[in-house]
C-alpha cells in the first residue's frame, strides 16, 4: 500500500489526501498549524494523533517515514518544504506555484533530477476531461497543425475579490504575481496542447477597480460595520458570502471552512466572523497589490502565435478557449467545446455542470495518476514533472519581467 504524509491540511491538501484515502492509499502523518483543521483532518484521514504535528520541525524529524509527501502549503513555503522532503528522499506531490523565485524553480528541478525523485506539480487542469479531450482532438490532427491559441481567464469579480483583494493571493511579497498564482495552469496549457515552447514573451497589465480611491463616501473597513453601500455594492461579504448567487455560491461554499478556520460553522457564527476577518474587509481598503488584468502575448517554437487574458473583471469563473489549426479550429468554455473542421463536419463536447465550474475531475485525476506513478512506475503524458512545469512557471516570471520594463523578452537570455 502507498503511504503518504502531508503538510498544509488546508482547501488543497485535505481533498488532496481525501482522494489517496479513497483510492487505496494510507496517510501516515500530516501537519497542520490551525488546531482545528489538524484535529477534523486527522480524525478524517485516519492518522493516530501522535502522528500530527502542528509543527514542521517535528513532522521532518520524523525522518522518510512515508513514499511520497503532499505540499500543500502556501506558495512561498513550498520551495522550503519541497526541499526538505527531496533530502529526506520522498516523491512529491506540489502544489502550484512551486515558487515565485525563479532560482528556487531551477534549483528544486535540479534536486529531484539528482535525487532521481518524482516531484509532481499540480496542474490539475491537464487532467480534467474538457483538456484531456482537447489534447486528443489536437493530437489525432482533426484541426491540423496549430497556428494560433487564445485562452481567457475569467477569474470572476467574486473569486478576485475573496482570493485576490481580501485572502491569500493578494500579495505579491506574500505570494506572488497574479499571472503565476492563477494563470501558471494556463501557461502550461498552451505548452501541454502545443508540446512547444516560448521563444519570445510580452506582457501588459493593470490594477483599476480594487483601489483606495474607488471606495464609497463613508466605507468602513469592514462590510458589516455599516456601510451606506452595503445594497449596491457588489463586493459586499452579504453577496460574496452569506447570500451569493449561484455562479458564486460553490465557491463560497468551499471557502467558509477555511475562513471560519474549521469546519461546520453556523451561518450564523460565520456572519460573526465576517465582522473581523480579513475576508470581511471593504474591497477597496485592504492591502492588495496583484494585477486584475493582464494579457500575455506568446511567441512559440513552429511559428504558433498565443495569447492568455487573465481578468478579474467578470461575472463568472471561467476559462475560455480557442485553437485555431491549419484544417479547423477548437472554440470552447466551461465544459464544453466544439471543433469546427473547415469544409468538413463539426463535432461537440460537453462534460457536464461540475467541469464546467472548476477542476474537480483534475483534482481527482491527478491524484489517480500520482499513484500509479509511485505503484507502477508508469508516468502519464498528463503527469506534469518539475522538470515541464519549469516551462509554465518561467513563461509567468518572463511576462512579468516584460510587464514591469515594456519590453519583450527572448525567453533563452531570460533563463540564462
Ligand atoms: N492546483 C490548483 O488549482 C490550486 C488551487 C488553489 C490553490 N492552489 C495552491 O495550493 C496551495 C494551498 O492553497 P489552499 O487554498 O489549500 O490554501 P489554504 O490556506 O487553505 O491551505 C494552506 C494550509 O497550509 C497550512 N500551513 C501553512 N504553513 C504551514 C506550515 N509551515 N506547517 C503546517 N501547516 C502550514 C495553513 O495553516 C493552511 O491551512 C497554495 O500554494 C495555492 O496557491 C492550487
């Protein structure tokens, strides 16, 4: 049987380990600092309490004691945690970003080449079906060869403001860039479907909305302090959180345990907790700094011209796609796509409500395909080793660059 120690029992790393329980493998020890989400997601997955550690140092004193770690902690923590588990000699499985330092990608590629260690990134998206099918389509050569790629993502105004103004990723000395922390899945896409890389990246980008001038006359710090536009303000926690619509309402859901820092909070309780919390906080009075919009344009290998748009300025969350080949063309979004052959038959694809609002099939998928890499060595074209994920992550640092100094940049000196 697979074992599998955790750290970070946080959204990603509890459904993570969720998904190995229920497909045959054992957790062995995790760590987690918020005490309540260490008790429910011990209790959970099984793990005796002497084998969960609220501290790190404890969890890797431990020693190898499992096949393969989880990392699922916060973007600027992987690097230190991934480093570790590679000495102590454990397969990974990593959260994206890996880290927004360019140095610390190459040098943990580096480490488990050496090591001769599977370090896993997790760009869910590649196993989702809407992407896996699009990969198939692109690779039985029904659109012929691709000459063009235009992917948007529509981050949605209620995931920006929870993740990217009030929570996690709203940081750049925290995290990083936003073009990394939400769009590394993209960037890898258009090499994942392509199998090309960037030879040139130029990138552009603004912040508009979520700024201190933009708030209302009157605004308090937090929504449920009595703000005067608590009726018509879209980003007003009443709509994003305790009455959201039914495009915001899975996420929603999926956030109040990490908000309430445990499980099973009344909706009352978690009312209560909007009053303080940062996540209660007026949009436009918090201390965010990441891109709301940003377009990145790519110059691949064969001639193929991309685009990735990255926005938070929409009513839903979701990503658009169109691939455009010598012989047809791929229109797709959510769940569903349609290829369209030129002079020829049209074919479409669709894969249901839960694709269509997020990666839940690739959540499960990757973690299907990580253990058959540990049972059987087989490693799926789906698999997304550091040695690939490289690509994505310096695509992302590059279109930075390009938007901090204006210019392009040829992505060989960039990695020099
Ligand atoms: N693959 C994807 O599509 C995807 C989607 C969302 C988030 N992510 C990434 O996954 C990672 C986790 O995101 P999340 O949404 O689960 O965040 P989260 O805040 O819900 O979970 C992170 C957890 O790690 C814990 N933690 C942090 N440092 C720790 C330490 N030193 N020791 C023990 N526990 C520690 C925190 O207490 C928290 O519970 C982030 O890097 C994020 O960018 C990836």
């Amino acid at each position: 049987m697979v074992t599998i120690a955790v750290i970070g029992l946080g959204n990603r790393g509890f459904m993570y380990a969720k998904h190995f329980l229920k497909q045959g493998a054992q957790i062995v020890s995790v760590c987690e600092k918020k005490p309540e989400l260490l008790k429910t997601g011990a209790n959970t997955l099984k793990v005796s309490s002497d084998k969960a550690f609220s501290d790190e140092k404890d969890f890797f004193a431990q020693g190898k004691i499992a096949d393969a770690m989880i990392i699922a902690t916060q973007d600027r923590d992987h690097y230190g945690h991934a480093k570790q588990a590679l000495e102590l000699g454990y397969h990974i499985l990593c959260e994206k970003p890996v880290s927004p330092i360019k140095e610390q990608c190459e040098e943990l590629d580096k480490l488990a080449r050496e090591k001769n260690l599977h370090m896993v990134v997790c760009h869910v998206l590649r196993y989702t079906q809407y992407y896996d099918t699009i990969k198939k389509v692109i690779d039985s050569g029904m659109i012929g060869e691709v000459t063009n790629l235009n992917l948007v993502e529509n981050v949605g105004y209620f995931h920006f403001a929870h993740s990217y103004v009030r929570g996690n990723w709203r940081k750049e000395s925290e995290t990083g860039p936003s073009i990394l922390a939400k769009c590394c899945h993209d960037l890898d896409m258009i090499y994942y479907l392509t199998g090309k890389k960037a030879l040139k990246v130029y990138s552009v980008g603004s912040r508009k909305a979520f700024l201190p001038e933009n708030a209302p006359a009157g605004a308090p710090s937090h929504c449920l302090s009595g703000c005067p536009e608590s009726a018509t303000c879209p980003y007003h926690v009443n709509k994003i959180y305790l009455r959201p619509t039914l495009h915001s309402f899975p996420y929603m859901i999926m956030h109040k345990r990490i908000i309430c820092e445990k499980p099973g909070t009344s909706m009352k309780e978690f009312r209560e907790i909007l009053k303080t919390s940062r996540f209660g906080r007026c949009v436009y009075k918090c201390d965010n700094d990441v891109i709301e919009n940003q377009v990145v344009s790519l110059k691949l290998e064969n001639d193929i011209n991309a685009t990735l748009t990255m926005t938070a300025h929409t009513n839903k969350c979701f990503r658009h796609t169109r691939i455009c080949g010598t012989k047809g063309e791929i229109i797709g979004e959510g769940g569903k796509f349609k290829v369209n052959v030129f002079a020829g038959k049209k074919k479409k694809y669709s894969f249901g409500i839960l694709e269509s609002i997020g990666h839940m099939s690739g959540d499960a998928g990757i973690t299907r395909d990580f253990l058959k890499l540990l049972q059987t060595g087989e490693l799926t074209s789906r698999v997304s080793l550091m040695s690939e994920t490289i690509e994505s992550h310096m695509n992302a640092f590059a279109a930075e660059e390009s938007r901090k100094t204006g210019k392009e940049i040829d992505t060989a000196e960039f990695r020099k």
